[in-house]
C-alpha cells in the first residue's frame, strides 16, 4: 500500500488557481509566534537540522583560510541565507503535519520525497545553488575590481584593509548593496515557491512565479520580513552560531504558517 504522503492528485495546479491575499504587519508577528509554537512542538527536529550551517561554515572557514580567500569568509557565510529555504523544506513538512494532527517525527518530515513536489523542490533547489554561485562570482568581481591582483595576506590585513582604507569602504557599501538584491532575489524566488512546492501539485516554474506575484503583492510587508530574517540570523550569528540552533528552525516554521496567510488554500480536500 502506497505512503499516504505518496496520494496526491495527478494534475498539476497551475497559476491561475492560486490565489494571493494582501497582508500587513500584524500577520508577520503571528508567523512568528506560530513558528516558535512549532518549533517548541518538536524542538530537537530543528536543532538536529540546523547543525548543518555552523558544520558548513566551519568547513567554508577552513578552506578559505588556506587558500588567501580571505575576502570570501563574509559572502560565503552570508550567502548561506539564500540555500536556507532548501534546508527548510522539512521543517516546513513538520509545521503542515502539526497542522494536520499527524505524527511529529524526523522520518515523517522528508516523506515529500515519495510524492509529487519532490522532483519540482529539487529543481528549484538547483535555482537557489545557482544564485548563491552566482553570489560567490559577484563578490569575487567586486573585490577583483577594488584590490586588483595584490590582496592581504592575511585575515588580519584584510580586516584592515577594509575597516580603515577608501577602498575596503567601497567594498563594504558595493557588497551589502549587491549583496541585499541577490537576498531579496532569493526571498521573491524562493519564500513561498517552496511550501507551495510542499502542499500542492504543481510545477516548479509555475511556484516561482506565485511566489514573485505574492512577494510583489505585499512589497513592503515582505521587504520587512526580509529584514526581520537577516536581524535574527545576525543575532544568532552573533552568538558563536549557536543562536542559529534556535532562529533557523523558528524562521522556517514561521515561514510556513506565512506561507498560509498569503496563498489562498485550495478548495475541496487537501493532501495529508
């Protein structure tokens, strides 16, 4: 007998069907606050989950050190954002099945894999690989074009180097300002493309452009919400990344329960 994960519908939900609601402020704190419900829910299930961003990041740390990439250390770790909606998809899978009254365990979140979004998510998770390369290529560009072919070298110089000369204050203002259009980039591809991707039969192209419609929908709530994401993720950051262990897990819940305010649900029954 299949997983009843594995019992949707053949036919795939398109662009038309979906319907997008306007927001305001008030919905962004009650994500929120729903998200921390769930986490608290099955707390253990995110910090498993998150491991994986102070492991990648130490492993980025290293590699960069060895090699006199210093100037990549910052655009690696901060482009970690954009790949945080692919590592979100289970805990967006644990807040549908809260929702739903069924069971909260690890296996139950990655059972999507059985079903009919997990070709589309892995698509669209290529997408976001993608566009943090395409990050990675801009910040080497910016720092190229500003250092030329004598940087630090070392971490300490480098830091230097940015903090107290014209040139690394060029660096600063180009790489936060290239950096924010790449992060909300990523935000309009990817807030709402993914959960979709989750609770319905659709194609990957076709969640792309629902979640630019709705980003676009609600501009200024959504801009907001980007920055309460890079706010907390700078706050758990701060803390030796062991902040993160808690802000990711909550983010990716409250991203959910964002996602169901925003996109109108489906009429008639709905998958489990």
């Amino acid at each position: 007998m299949a997983h009843p994960e594995t019992l949707f519908q053949d036919i795939k939900v398109t662009a038309d069907e979906i319907g997008i609601r306007r927001i305001g402020t008030a919905e962004l704190w009650k994500s929120l606050k729903e998200g921390y419900e769930d986490f608290n829910a099955k707390p253990s299930f995110g910090i498993f989950l998150v491991v994986i961003y102070p492991l990648v990041a130490l492993l980025l740390t290293l590699f960069v050190d060895g090699r006199n990439l210093h100037h990549l250390v910052f655009p690696m770790l901060a482009g970690l954002t954009l790949l945080g909606p692919v590592a979100s998809v289970g805990l967006f899978a644990m807040s549908r099945r809260r929702e739903r009254g069924l069971d909260l365990t690890w296996r139950s979140a990655f059972y999507f894999v059985h079903s009919h979004a997990f070709a589309p998510i892995a698509a669209l998770s290529v997408v976001m690989a993608l566009l943090y390369v395409a990050w990675l290529f801009m910040a080497q560009f910016i720092y190229s074009g500003l250092f030329g072919a004598h940087p630090p070298l070392s971490l300490a110089a480098f830091v230097t180097e940015v903090t107290t000369t014209r040139r690394g204050g060029a660096l600063i203002v180009y790489g936060v300002g290239v950096g924010a259009l790449f992060a909300f980039a990523a935000l309009a591809l990817s807030v709402f493309a993914f959960p979709l991707l989750l609770d319905r039969p659709t194609t990957s192209v076709t969640a792309i452009g629902t979640s630019i419609r709705a980003v676009t929908t609600n501009l200024v709530v959504m801009v907001l919400w980007g920055l309460i994401v890079v706010v907390l993720l700078a706050v758990g950051a701060s803390l030796f990344l062991i902040g993160l262990a808690a802000v990711l897990p909550i983010l990716g819940h409250a991203t959910w329960h964002l996602y169901r305010k925003v996109v109108e649900p489906e009429a008639g029954p709905v998958g489990p």
